[in-house]
C-alpha cells in the first residue's frame, strides 16, 4: 500500500503510551496517522524486548485492526551485513510488517562499506521482495559524499531522508534543498521525508515549523511525512505532538496540489507563505519585476517575504486572465491588501522540470484603492 498523510517512529515501546497496545491505535487514530514506523531489530539482533516479552507484535496488530500501516525499522552498521538482513528478514516475515525502514548513518560513511551496503541490501530485498523497501539516511547529500546512497537506493522503494532542522528554525527552506539533492542521486525514489519532533541540545522548534514543513511537502507534491520520535513528543512536547495531530493531512488524500500551475501559483500568493510560492521553482528560476531581478531559492524566499509583509499586507490574490500551454503560461491577477493598496499584476511563466517555474516576469502597478 502507499504511504499517505503523516506517520511517526517508535524507538522504545515502553515508552509509547506504557506500551498499550490498544493506547498506542487510539492515539494513532486521534492523530490520523496513516503509518507508524516500530523499531523492530538492531544490528544483528531483535529489539523491543522487554522483561522476555516482544512488546511489537500486540502493537503490529491493534494498528493494523484501526486502519493504520505497522512498518519496522532497523539500526544498520555494516559490520556483518548477511546476519543484519537475516533479523530484518526474520522479523518483517514473523509480525507481518506492511513495510520496513532502513536505518543507515556514520557508519556507513567508512572505506569500503559501498559493499556491506550491496550485501545487505541484497539480502534482504531477496527475503522480503513484495514489502516496500525505505532508506533513512542524512538530510542533504552533499554533507555525507561518502555514504553510498545509490547501493541503498538501488533495491528500496522509497527515501526517507531525516530533515531534522536542529539549532535552526527553517523547515521548509531545509525541506526544499533535501529533496533537490536527492533529485540528483541516481536512482531517484519517492521521498516521504522525516521531520523533528524532539529537542536536543538547548534547541527546541517551535509548533508552527510543524505546520510549515508538512504544508512545503504539500507544496513539493509528495505523499507522505514522517516525524522523529513518538517516543519524545508525546513525553515531553506535547504541544508539538497536538499541533502535527492537528495538521489536516487526511491518509486517505492525496500528497499535493494537481491543479494547473496557474492555480497552484495563485493558491501559493493566498498563503502570503514565501516557501510555499518559492517552492513552485526549478532551482534556476529567475523572477523579474520592475525593480530587482532574483534568482534561487533563497532569493526568492527573501522577495516574497517582502512581498507578502511589506508591498501587500494581509493581500487577497485573484486571477483575472491566463493564456498558454505546454512549456509557456502567461497570467494576470489582480491584489487587494488591507492597507488599502492594489495590486494588479502581469506575469509569464517558463516551465521545465515538471511544471517547475523557470522564469517569472512580473510587471505589476499598485494605485489606492
């Protein structure tokens, strides 16, 4: 099954609702969780043990019976890869996991571990060839050159990068430059990123960064989001835990926008969110207007944020005519902004990387109400 809507980690079970079964599917529910992610085995080993007893498989079942997708995941070293993807393998088969996560970090950015990561991956795609396949891995590439990303993507279904803007408060500028580096890495999957949701070392985001880094995957058109770790929130983020409950990203719908990029354009303006506008661009977009010329993503994040709080306040945006097809789109709209201003605007859009605006010219007139 596809993953849609949100979904979070497990670490510990015991520390996810006493690890109550039937607790932990009632608060999934609530939340309208779509998938939960339990971690199932650690290097060669089987996890979530506790007192002899395996707290997962109760858990597997209570979500499953709610609706919900039970993947697993797994801490991954690379040391003896072949009995790695033996318990993964074994314990995808045993609690009839819906899908399962691999876990691969800094020990994998060690020589010669391109091989452990072929081995395992191997393995265990061998054993478990109809359940998804997922990497969880670094946000940006470009930090890890030496992580071999293309022997994990190679045999997975989907990436999972962990976008964890910790000690910023930039979520949706982060999100937007993960996906844009693995859209480089060969091959390309289907990303279904991981957001924090924990504190760590005097850092601690605040609850509408939450609103903005599942509204921007909205924007770039991916289906799903995961967030780190149920385990934490739900202890000591409560707030946090609330708002992402909150965040109306139904299972059942569909992962973004699918109008015309006329319409998502205009849809953007409404939010008066420069990510969700500068997310519309192809990385080399250029935007045009009377008085400056911008270009890349955080150009464009900073234009519209003037945009938005200083030329428009509080501005309401319709679209008045369209023309165009194919590669070219052209399109006039009209603003009206509580300090009485109005704006009306003339723009013509290049398109290339799936509807990605290349370039944006803009001449607009403003004149008081």
């Amino acid at each position: 099954m596809e993953l849609r809507g949100k979904g979070y980690y497990m670490w510990k079970v015991k520390d996810c609702e006493g690890g109550d079964p039937d607790a932990i599917a009632r608060v999934a529910k609530e939340a309208d969780l779509s998938h939960v992610m339990i971690k199932v085995a650690d290097n060669g080993g089987t996890y979530n043990i506790t007192n002899g007893k395996d707290m997962v498989p109760p858990v597997v079942a209570a979500l499953k019976n709610a609706g919900i997708q039970a993947w697993g995941w797994q801490y991954i070293y690379g040391s003896n890869p072949g009995a790695e993807a033996r318990i993964a393998v074994q314990r995808v088969n045993q609690l009839g996991l819906d899908g399962f996560v691999v876990n691969a970090e800094v020990e994998y950015k060690q020589s010669g571990k391109a091989v452990a990561a072929r081995t395992y991956m191997r393995d265990l795609r061998n054993g478990i060839p109809n359940v998804p396949i997922a990497l969880s891995t670094f946000r940006f590439p470009t930090y890890h050159p030496n992580f071999p990303y293309s022997e994990f993507l190679d045999k997975c279904d989907l990436n999972m990068p962990q976008v964890y803007w910790q000690a910023a408060h930039n979520p949706g500028q982060q999100l937007i430059r993960s996906v844009r580096e693995y859209q480089n890495i060969t091959p390309f999957r289907p990303i279904v990123p991981t957001g924090a949701a924990y504190s760590e070392h005097n850092w601690t985001p605040v609850p509408e960064e939450h609103d903005e880094f599942l509204r921007t995957a909205q924007s770039l058109n991916l289906k799903a989001a995961n967030f780190w770790s149920w385990d934490f929130a739900r202890k000591h983020l409560p707030h946090i835990w609330n708002r992402i409950r909150d965040y109306n990203w139904p299972s059942g719908a569909g992962g973004g926008p699918t109008k015309d990029i006329i319409d998502r354009y205009i849809d953007a303006l409404n939010t008066r969110d420069p990510v969700a506008a500068a997310v519309l661009y192809s990385d080399n977009g250029v935007h045009v207007n009377a008085t400056r010329t911008v270009q890349g993503h955080e150009a464009l994040l900073a234009w519209y944020n003037v945009l938005f709080n200083q030329i428009l306040p509080n501005g309401q945006f319709q679209l008045t005519g369209f023309s165009g097809n194919g590669n070219s789109r052209h399109l006039t709209w009209t603003a009206n902004s509580s300090s009485g201003k109005v704006l009306n605007g003339n723009d013509t859009f290049g398109l290339k990387d799936g509807e990605k605006i290349a370039y944006h010219y803009t001449f607009f007139t403003v004149s008081p109400n």
